[in-house]
C-alpha cells in the first residue's frame, strides 16, 4: 500500500491524527479528482455530460477556495490559454464556451520571426478553412466558467481549502478495493474520501503523481517566461511571436487592444525585465522594429496592471496511470509555453480518460483499474 502523509501543511495546521474511537467525516464517491483547475473542472463536466457516465458521483478537491468568481472584465489577465477549435469544441459541449463571457480574443494569423529578423513565416485562418485559428482566453475567466457549470450538476461536489493529507491505494477500509484520500481544511481537519478513481489534476508538483509512485522526468530549462499585459495603439487579431538574442518574446491578442505579453529568457534577465515594467514598452517595440519582413504588431503605448514571471521546465511522468490513480494536464506532462499546447493537452488528456471511462461502463468493468485505465494512457 503506498501512501503519501504531510506532517504539515505549509502555514496551516497539521491535519489530526484519528483516535481509535474517534468518528471520522467519510464521504464515498466514484470518482475524486485533485486539481479543480481548467482540466480538472473540465474532466468533472464531461464525465457528467457522458451518456453512460453521468451517474457516477464525483468530487473535486482542491487546495483554494471554490468556487472561483468572475474576475472583473477590467482585470488585467496575467495568465492565458491559447484554445485550439477542438477544445472549443469540448467546452461547447460541456455548456461553457462563451466567447463574450469569457472574454475570448480570436486570433487570425500568426506571424513567427528568426532571431535575424529576415526570416518569417505566416500562419492564417484561410489556410485551414477556419474563420479563426484559435481563441487567447484568460484562465481565471475559464476556471469560473466550469466552476459556475458544476454548481448546476447535482452528480458534482466541489471541496474547496482542501489539500492532500494521505493516499492509499487499493485501500480495503471501505468494503471493496478502493482507493482512500484524506483531504484537511484549513484547520487541519481531516475527511476521508472512498473512490474507485482518483485523478491527479493537481499541476506541475502534483502530490497525487508523487503519492502513487509514478515518476517524472524533469528538465529544468534555466529560463524564466515574463508575463504582462500591454496596451496597443490600435487592437489586431495576430498573434506574434518573435525570436531574438534576449529570447523568445510572444505577444497573444486579447479583447480591445491589448495584448497578452509571454517572454521566456534566462533566469537573471528576466528578473530584470520584470524588475523594471516602465521600460517593456520601448524593450519589445525595439525588439520588434528591426524586422526586415512579415507584419509589424501594433505600437505598445502601455503596461496594464502587474507584470510577473513564472520558472519554465519541462516535466513528463513516464506512466499516466496506475491502480486507481491517473495524471491529466500539468500532472501528466509540462512543455514550455512557446508550444502554446498545455491547456489544449489538458483537455485531450479530459476528453480521452471520460471517453475510456465509458467504454469500461459500457462492458460492466470497475472504472479504477490500470487496465481500463491503459486505453486512456495508450491513446494519450
């Protein structure tokens, strides 16, 4: 039995130790799923919308609060996701894709430049027979999209302030071989969850990944992404991306004329960068006004609201599942932001473990096993 305890949980109380005779908050459910993010809510939402799984009772857990409110539309969003038309798609499905509610931004074209700046290429909607190549959207607008979906699925729990005390798996405690997962609140209560499946939502430093033993590969690039959002003198629908000797500097469209700043460059530099905000509009204009070739972004007038910065690496768990456990999105694998593909494989990685869930319903199998769990890891 592998089992993952917290001594301690960061600042909070350390989560109670149970007394024999003591009578500890049980909850059962089919399904528990660790990471009530975009890919964690969307996986909940599909599962409940399955012709063949919307019985199954599931809980989302996760270490905030839940659910999360709509930020203001004023709110500068220092966090997006580039939707492909196939995640769209899903979340259509799902009862959340609304571009005006979320706040979507459509981007045409794509336009890439070399370090040279003689070198470029272009990527438009027409090339595909699309009206759009995908949408930027603001994570925050996304997760309370799912978050307000849930709250209207009676099969869905949300648990919100509730972080991983321990895992085990193929737990007996309850009957029937299940897993166990002991969630504490804030107070360092301590309730049990009895689920057939636990999915690992729960990121890049997934505790349920490392509960149930399932190794990452990492590779640490030495980089830094600086992310801001800035103003334009006018708005466009393309989205540039530049190579250059101070790194990769991304700007992504969103709604009026702003845009979503995403620059990957090493670790000191962009301390620096993101240490002096004031200078980012003449940095990328200059960066971006020694180009030879191709379209030009429109003229950056301003810095809206804060800039931050997040540490960049590569992380790839060699198996997604195991006995009663399986990895989605960030727990699963982590690629650079340059790829633009970490919510849209998140969203495969929903899309594929729900369809495998059904065709285990459909034969009458238990939903837990590694090996009806092996058709979602095989297709992903």
């Amino acid at each position: 039995m592998r089992s993952l305890v917290r001594a301690a949980l960061g600042r909070r109380a350390a989560p109670r130790r149970f007394l024999a005779d003591e009578t500890v908050r049980e909850h059962h459910a089919d399904i528990a799923i660790v990471g009530g993010g975009i890919v964690g809510s969307a996986l909940a939402l599909r599962i409940a919308s399955g012709a063949l799984s919307s019985h199954l009772r599931t809980v989302v857990v996760d270490a905030g609060a839940l659910p999360l409110p709509a930020p203001s539309a004023s709110t500068a969003p220092l966090r997006v996701s580039a939707i492909a038309p196939a995640s769209s798609a899903m979340l259509d499905e799902i009862g959340v894709w609304d571009t005006k509610k979320l706040l979507a931004a459509p981007y045409r074209h794509m336009q890439i430049f070399d370090a040279s700046g003689k070198g470029s290429l272009r990527f438009s909607h027409s090339d595909v027979s699309a009206s759009e190549l995908g949408h930027i959207v603001p994570n925050a607008n996304l997760v309370a999209a799912l978050h307000s979906a849930i709250a209207e699925h009676p099969a869905i729990e949300m648990r919100g302030n509730a972080r991983v005390a321990n895992l085990e798996l193929q737990g007996t405690r309850a009957g029937s071989p299940k897993a166990v997962l002991d969630i504490a609140d804030n107070n360092g209560d301590v309730s049990r969850i009895y689920a057939s499946l636990v999915v690992g939502a729960d990121g890049v430093k997934s505790r349920i990944r490392e509960a149930s033993g399932l190794r990452t590969v990492v590779r640490h690039y030495g980089e830094r992404a600086v992310v801001a959002v800035l103003e334009l003198d006018r708005p466009t629908d393309t989205a540039f991306q530049r190579f250059s000797d101070s790194g990769i500097v991304a700007l992504l469209p969103l709604t009026g004329s702003r845009v979503n700043l995403v620059w990957s460059c090493l670790e000191a530099k962009a301390r620096e960068i993101a240490g002096n905000p004031e200078e980012l509009p003449t940095r990328i204009n200059e960066i971006y006004a020694t180009l030879q070739r191709g379209e030009r972004p429109p003229r950056i007038v301003g810095v809206c609201g804060q800039v931050g910065s997040f540490p960049l690496a590569m992380r790839a768990a060699g198996r997604l599942v195991s006995d009663r456990v399986a990895l989605v999105g960030d727990a699963a694998r982590a690629v650079h932001p340059l790829a633009g593909q970490g919510a849209n494989a998140g969203l495969g990685d929903a899309r594929a473990l729900a369809r495998a869930l059904e065709l285990a319903l459909g034969g009458g199998a238990d939903i837990g096993t590694a090996s009806t769990l092996e058709q979602y890891s095989t297709e992903r």
